[in-house]
C-alpha cells in the first residue's frame, strides 16, 4: 500500500499518543510508608478479636511488674535505714560510721537505680535486634524474682550494716538494670500490636505506684512491727512478679498475640513483593522502586533514621519526666499542712495528698488513654501541652515547702497543694501514655520494637535529668 508523507507522519503521532496514554495509565511505585498504613489498616481489619480482653489484661499485668519491685524498694526506705542502726556500735567512729550509712542511704539508692536504668536503657535500644526477645523478657523477670526473694530472706537474718548497705546497693543496681531491658522490651513489643495495647502498660505502671502508696498508708495504721511490714512487701513483690513471669508464658497462645507477631514476620516480605510487581510493569522505573526498597531497608537497621521520625514523641516523653521527677518527690514530699497541725492529718498528709494522691491520679491519666486518644500523633498541642506542664514548678515551689530561704508562701493552704497535685499527676499520667502509644506508630510497623524501646530510654532520660534538676529546685526555694 502507498502511504503519503502526511499518512506515515499521522500514524506515527497516532503510535506516540498511544503510547503516551499507556505509560501514564501504569501504577506509580508506593512509598515504604504508604505500603506500611495500608497493610497495617489490613491487618486490624482482618485482625481476631482479643476473647475476654486476655492480651489487654496480661499488658496491664506486665506494666504492673516493670514499676512494682522499685516502687517496693522506695517504699521500704524506713526499713532499709532502721537496718543500718547498730546499737552494738557505740564508740565515736561506729556511730560516724552509721550516721554517714543512714544520712547518705536515699541519694545512693537514687545514683543506683537512675544510672543504670538509664544505661541499660540505652543498650536495649541496640541489643534487642541480637537477644531474643522471649529471652530478654523472661530472663529480667527471673533475676527481679530471685533479687526479690533473697531480700524477703534477708529480712530475717542479722548482718552488719556496711555489708547490708553494700548487698543493698547491688540489689537495687541489679533490679533496675534488668527492669530497663524487661520495660523496654515490653514496649517494643506492644509496639507491635495496635496503639491501645500500649495503655494497660501504662495503666500498669501507675497501679504499682498506687499499690505502693497504699501499702505505706496501711503499715502506718497498723503499727505492726517495721521488720514485718518489710518483709509483707517483698513477699507481696515477689508473688506479682510470678504472676507476671506466669502471664507473658501465656502470651503467645493468645491467636489474637499470634496473629499480630506473624503479620508483624511477614510484613517485609509483603512489601518486596508488591515492589516487584510495581517494576515488572514499569521497566523505565526500576532503579526509582530499589532506591525506595534500598531506603527502607537502611531505615530498619538504623536507629537514628527511626529516631528522625518519632523525636517529637521522644523529646515530648523526656521533657514530661523531667518536669515530674524534678519535683516529685524532691520538693512535694517536703510540703507541710498548715490546717491540721497536731491532728492526725497532719501525720497522713504526705502519704495521702502526695504519694497517694499521685499514684491514683496519674493512674488514671495513663487510663483515659484507653478510650480518648486527643490530640492525635500528628497534632502541633500534644507536644504543646507538653511543654506546658513546666508552670508546675514554680506553683509547687510557692507552696508551703519547708525549711524555705527565698520565696515566699502565696499558695499555703493545703487545698492549693493538693490541686495542683491532681492536675500535676493526672496530666503526667495522661500526656506520657499518649506519647508512648504514638511513637511507635510513627514508623513502619517492623519498626515498631526499635522506636519502643527508644521512648523508653528517653523517657528513663527524663527520669535522670528530673532528678538532677530536683536538686537546684530545692536549692531555690
């Protein structure tokens, strides 16, 4: 057939616009994130429902067992420095001996448990891609329960109090260095699991506060003897921490716990594969589709990538426990009732309108978390509100804190201190649950351990820096 210039010259253009229409039609690759919100909304949807609400219980249990045993501790600070008191002892350079043991006992514990905790914190952050998890969960929980059980038997056995205060040290620099890695690990994996899970966590943390709280309330009424109260604690410690140990071996026979650790395994291979599809259509665009690929799998081995897309949630957790620990208990426990003085309120007024107080408050601030979630991950007034919370320092340094030097006392009824003290522990309780829940929601979901485990440590860097700065607050006033 005879084709004119104008035929051929048409029927090119016909070709190009053809191919044109076809090249745009084709499907343009998927970000990594993207692919990740969209499996993650398939997987809750196709996810089975947790029966009896079993997994939330056996979190809160969990939660429960990572704050319980040095909550214990603190609360059983009379009996430890009454266990210091040698009356044998009574020569100039024992009884300088025993005074310097009971006057220096509370910072040493505090170096102890903040250092470490903070320490193996960090390393968790690293080491969990190495350690099994099943490993560095039940392990801590082991050594806690055998820590705790060789306290209960010390109880009764006569020592000295130099090896005493020594032993004691160890315990607690044990305890807090293998309940850095169980809080951390626990996280990351609830990172795993929707953002609820990570509320009975906090919802336990905060009971074993009040737990602890509570139990000092009830030894002061009792007037039992200190040594039994003492060992009443650690008995009581160590049966929670059974349960615990008892609760996470029963974790993975939960389908619902199944289903979630299986998605989390397959995920990445889900994501290799709608990524090769997306290059077998569209040639011209391969090496675009392994960048991203190359990209996403950096981002998993690094955690400076992950930390670039939670440091708002991580910064926001510190900053919170660092306002927290910097005033509580450092500068509330020393608040004096100016109402009932030589009552017996005046006897219960720390106990009641601070520990307890706290602990029931911020209880139920980390609670609310599991049914309202405001403002959301992305909101500019989480981290606002955050930061917010600083005007509780000042509020709490102008109550009635005694001895004072400087400030004065606008704020010296008790019904201010205890005010502030509810909207003070209730937004640490609330605030901090919201932080915790939304980072490791931030990344991928094969990510989600690592971010876990990096709001844990900023949050146990929140702990350190509160009670370094308690220490020039108190000086202020």
């Amino acid at each position: 057939m005879f084709r004119t210039p104008e035929t051929s010259s048409f029927q090119s253009d016909y070709r190009l616009n053809r191919f044109r229409r076809t090249t745009v039609t084709l499907p343009r690759p998927v970000a990594p994130n993207q692919t990740s919100d969209k499996l993650k909304t398939m997987t809750a949807i196709n996810a089975p429902q947790d029966k009896y609400h079993a997994v939330w219980i056996i979190f809160f249990i969990l939660g429960l067992g990572t704050l319980l045993p040095w909550n214990f501790f603190m609360t059983a600070t009379m009996y430890f420095t009454d266990r210091l008191k040698d009356p044998s002892m009574n020569h100039t350079n024992g009884t300088l001996a025993r005074t310097v043991l009971e006057s220096k006992f509370n910072n040493v514990m505090t170096l102890c448990a903040m250092v470490p905790l903070l320490i193996f914190t960090c390393l968790n952050s690293f080491i969990h891609q190495r350690i099994p998890q099943k490993l560095r969960i039940s392990g801590s929980l082991t050594v806690i329960f055998l820590v705790f059980m060789l306290t209960a038997i010390l109880v009764k056995v006569d020592m000295e109090p130099l090896p005493f205060f020594t032993l004691t040290m160890i315990k607690i620099v044990c305890i807090n260095s293998f309940g850095a890695i169980f809080q951390g690990s626990l996280f990351g994996l609830a990172g795993i699991l929707p953002a609820s899970y990570t509320t009975p966590i906090m919802s336990g943390q905060g009971l074993a506060g009040t737990f602890a709280a509570f139990s000092m309330i009830c030894a002061l009424a009792s007037g039992s003897e200190l040594q039994d109260s003492a060992f009443g604690y650690f008995i009581t410690a160590c049966v929670v921490i059974l349960l615990a140990i008892t609760s996470y071996f029963m974790l993975p026979k939960m389908e619902f716990f199944q289903y979630y650790m299986e998605s989390n395994g397959s995920r990445s291979a889900d994501e290799e594969n709608k990524m090769d599809l997306l290059k077998k259509e569209n040639q011209e665009e391969k090496q675009l589709g392994t960048n991203l690929m190359e990209e996403d799998t950096s981002a998993g081995r690094s955690v400076f990538s992950i930390f670039k897309q939670i440091w708002v949630m991580a910064l926001s957790v510190c900053f919170i426990f660092t306002v927290t620990i910097g005033t509580f208990p450092a500068v509330t426990v020393e608040v004096t009732s100016t109402v009932a003085k030589g009552t017996s309120w005046e006897t219960y007024f720390i106990p009641v309108s601070c520990f307890l107080l706290f602990n029931l408050m911020d209880w139920a601030g980390r609670s609310l978390t599991g049914v309202c979630m405001w403002p959301g991950k992305d909101s500019v007034l989480l981290p606002v509100l955050c930061g917010l919370r600083v005007i509780f320092i000042p509020l709490f340094m102008l109550c009635n804190v005694q001895p004072r030097l400087y400030l004065p006392v606008p704020f010296a009824h008790d019904a201010w201190y205890i005010i502030f003290m509810i909207l003070f522990s209730f937004s640490n309780g609330y605030l901090a649950s919201l932080c915790m829940c939304f980072g490791p929601k931030k990344v991928p979901q094969h990510q989600a351990e690592t971010a876990g485990t990096i709001m844990v440590f900023f949050l146990s860097l929140g702990l350190a820096l509160g009670a370094a700065v308690s220490f020039a607050i108190r000086v202020l006033i």
